[in-house]
C-alpha cells in the first residue's frame, strides 16, 4: 500500500513536473480519468522514461510503444486513427517529458548539420519549415480529442486553428533562430489553406516567430496528395534560385518527393498522419 502510494506520488510528480512542456493543457477531467483507469495508471506513467517493455501497452491490443516506433520509421502507413488501446501511451509521450525528449535529439542533429554548412551567403538559401505539430503545436487541441484515437473531425479542428492560440514547439523555434542568425532565410510551407493565412500569420508572431522569408498555403482548388503539393512547392523555389538547404517536418509527406532539400528532419508525430 506504502509502495503503491509512493508510485502515485512519483507519477504525478513526473507528469505534473514536465506537463506538456509548459503547456498548461486543459484536459477533461472525465477524459483524463477513463485514460487513467483503462491504462494502468501508475507504471504506465513511468514507462516511457524507464522504457520498461511492452507488456501493459499489448494487453488492451496493439504494443504501443512498437506502433509508434512503426509510425516514426514510415512502415506503418495511411493510418486514420490512433488505436484505441494507444491513447494513454500517446497523451503520457505527448505531455510528459518524451516527446520533448525526442523532438530535442532531432533538433540537436539539425544544427549540428547546420554547423558544417559552408553558407554561400547569397540570400537564396532557404529552409523549408512544416507548420503543424513543426512549428506550431496543436496539442492543445489532440489532448481534448483523444489524441488522435478519434476520426479527425475538420470543422472543430478548422474552429480551433482559427482561435490562433496554437503554441510553439520550443525546440524548432531553436532551430528557428540559429538560422535567422546565420543568413539562412527560414520559409514555411503549409497544408493550411490560403483563408488561414491571417490567423497563422497572427499565431506566429503571438509565439515570437518573425522574419521568415515567405508563407506557402495551399490554395484553394488544389486536389493532389500532400507529397505532391509540398514537393511541387519545393520544385518552384528550386526553380527559383533557391537552394533548400534543410528541410523539416513532422510528417514523411512533409520531406519526401524531389527536391526534399539538401538534409530532411523529422520530428515526431504519433498523433496524426497526412499522405
Ligand atoms: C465535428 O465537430 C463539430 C463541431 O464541434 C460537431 O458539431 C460535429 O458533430 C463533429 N462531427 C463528428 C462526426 O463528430
Ligand atoms: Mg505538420
């Protein structure tokens, strides 16, 4: 019992200590406690900082921790919802400290590669930054929605981008700005759409993001995969003049199909995906 009330103790400590990476996400407490009851609260908390296994995580199904891993190398695919059993693998990953965790190795790799860039210094060298779950994070929004176990509903995702409250992830705005510092032109290219424009523009500069080379939105009428659209973008900027030095998202559709840029860099992303 003594035992059992000083795990509860150290769990709440680590999620509350490193809670969504000073993110103060309100989740419903009805939510929080059927994540709670169905995923074996305690250890599960601790699991993904002592990376202890599988065997909670495959009981109610799917092994998360393998789905996600799944999902980070691109073998799992066109996926349309988390699985059910996953949503409190994926909120624990996503508000404790792994998430940050992973995002901060992958940012930490991108400037050392940016550290061996020989820079021409022409004004043409560009980086290609990803807005969702890249530069901006909608966790606030997944945390209220299951964490993507539920099918993406685009009115009430469309009402809460437009809220334009979306925080910055703290790790890509390091990367952000090492790179304004150095001469290389950050540019954002983005499934959003052109009527959003405003509101990401204003979402931006609330959290500190200034100085960026152009704003690519999808316009309207466009039908073409999300490959097709980035990677025709990418194409008209390397017709350009251009040079994509770097080029960084949170999804494979985000950083595959020519020209992807000198160096890709993929953040992680159990929560949705985009074809
Ligand atoms: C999608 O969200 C809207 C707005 O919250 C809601 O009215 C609608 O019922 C939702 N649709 C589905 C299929 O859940
Ligand atoms: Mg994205």
């Amino acid at each position: 019992m003594a035992m059992a009330k000083m795990l509860l103790l150290v769990a709440m400590a680590l999620v509350s200590s490193c809670s969504a990476w000073e993110l103060n996400i309100q989740m419903p407490t009805k939510r929080l406690q059927a994540m709670d009851e169905t995923v074996a609260p305690l250890i599960h908390a601790l699991r993904p900082l002592l990376g202890s296994g599988g065997e909670l995580g495959s009981r109610g199904g799917v092994a998360c921790d393998s789905w996600v891993l799944g999902v980070e190398a691109h073998n799992v695919r066109d996926w349309k919802t988390v699985p059910t059993n996953c949503e409190g693998y994926v909120g624990h990953y996503m508000l404790g400290s792994h998430f940050r965790r992973d995002s901060k190795i992958v940012i930490d790799e991108a400037l050392a590669y940016v550290e061996t860039l020989k820079l021409a210094g022409n004004g043409k060298e560009i980086w290609v930054f990803d807005i969702d779950e890249t530069t901006l994070s909608n966790l606030p929004y997944y945390a209220k929605h299951g964490f993507g176990t539920t099918l993406f509903n685009a009115t009430s995702f469309n009402a809460y981008v437009l809220e334009g409250s979306a925080p910055v992830l703290p790790e890509t705005k390091r990367l952000y700005n090492k790179l304004l510092k150095i001469g290389v032109k950050p540019l954002f290219l983005t499934g959003r759409t052109e009527d959003q424009r405003d509101i990401t523009v204003a979402n931006l500069r609330s959290q500190g993001i200034y100085g960026w080379k152009d704003l690519l939105l999808k316009q309207p009428g466009f039908k073409g995969s999300a490959v097709a659209y980035k990677s025709g973008e990418r194409q008209k900027l390397q017709d350009a003049g251009y040079v994509i030095v770097g080029n960084i998202g949170d999804q494979w559709s985000d950083i595959i199909g020519a020209p992807e840029g000198a160096r890709t860099f993929k953040l992680p992303d159990p929560m949705y995906y985009i074809g």
